[in-house]
C-alpha cells in the first residue's frame, strides 16, 4: 500500500484494459483479482460500484469536467456521495488551485482543467488513484506539473497510485515499473532511486 507505479508499454499493449480490470470497470476473461480481502473478480456489479465510489479514484487523459459548474462544484460532485470526503476546497488546495476554485473549466488552461480532475478523483479520499495518460493531452512542461500534483498526493496521502503511461521517461517516478506487450507483462521492476517528477524531460 502507498506505492507509486508506473504501468509502461505502446499503445494497444493492454495499459488501459489492466487499469480497468483494476479499478473494478472490467472482469477479467480468467485469474483472480483481489482488493485487500475481496475478490473483484465475483463482484457483483452493485459490489462493484461500491468498490469504485468508496476506494478507487479515477484520472483519465481527457478531463471529464462538466462545463457549466466552477472547479469547486465539480469537486463537490464526488464528495456528495463520498462517506468521509475532504472538502472541495482542501482537495483543489492539495493541487495548487485555491486561487482557481470559482472558475469555470472554459475559464483554465488544459493543466489546470486536469488538476481539477486530480482534485475531484482524490477527494472522496481513495485508497487507490489510477491515473491513465493523465499527461497525455498536454505539453512537457504542463504535463510535469501535472505529475508533481500525482507524486504529491502519493507522497502526502499515501494513496497507492497507477499511472499508465507510454513515455519511458515518467517510469523512472516510480517505486515499480510494470511493462506490457501483446497484452502481457513483459518486464517487472524496481527503481533503486527514484526521479522527482519536477527533474522529469521529454
């Protein structure tokens, strides 16, 4: 728990589809996967909502914000049906926001319209953040702070975080690097000394 992973391969290697099985949004055709001591894998799909609202949050490369309502609003989505979120306005803090939180996502630069989308997914206070192609829509220098915004929420939160990537570059953020080809895992290992994302270049 409180690991920082990194899930590395090209496209159509299988990245998204693990993540998914991981977050509890697909079954796997066979094997088990287990979250402490349930098994996702004979979930019901009721289990399994319940699974993604009260443990699991979601970052996607495209940001999912709702147009019509400020960063704080679309914050306060999540915590509404969260059992112990944090508020709107600490978790908007916790990624660099408070000067942004009355403004609408037409209003924000893609970076900070993906800093809400971080904030809204860490809000309910998840023991796990699955994080695909977070940087994916957006240039190196936007996409780095995006990734101190991660590092910090693993590093201060302490929430086991997944980041699906194919840039080689952002594994070497990672306590473990999981490589995938075809659709399998090619390679597992561990990064004796970690980069700090702000010392990260692509």
């Amino acid at each position: 728990e409180g690991e920082f992973v990194v899930l590395l391969g090209p496209s159509g290697s299988g990245k998204s589809t693990l993540l998914n099985i991981l977050g509890g949004l697909d079954v796997p055709t066979s094997g088990a996967v287990y979250f402490r001591n349930q098994n996702l894998t004979e979930s019901t799909d009721r289990e399994l909502t319940q699974f993604r609202r009260q443990h699991v949050g979601f970052v996607f490369q495209f940001y999912n914000l709702i147009p019509s309502l400020t960063a704080r609003e679309n914050v306060a989505l999540v915590t509404e049906i969260a059992a112990e979120p944090m508020a709107p306005a600490d978790a908007l803090a916790l990624v660099g926001l408070q000067d942004r939180m009355d403004h609408f996502p037409a209003q924000m630069s893609g970076g900070e319209q993906q800093r809400v989308a971080i904030a809204r997914a860490i809000a309910k206070r998840p023991q796990v953040l699955l994080c695909d192609e977070p940087t994916g829509a957006l240039d190196a220098r936007t996409g780095v702070v995006v990734l101190e915004v991660i590092e910090r929420v693993n590093r201060e939160l302490g929430t086991t975080t997944a980041v699906i990537t194919h840039n080689a570059v952002i594994a070497g953020m990672a306590d473990r690097v999981i490589s995938l080809s075809d659709g399998r895992v090619s390679e597992t290992r561990r990064n004796a000394h970690k980069r700090a994302a702000a010392g990260i270049e692509w």
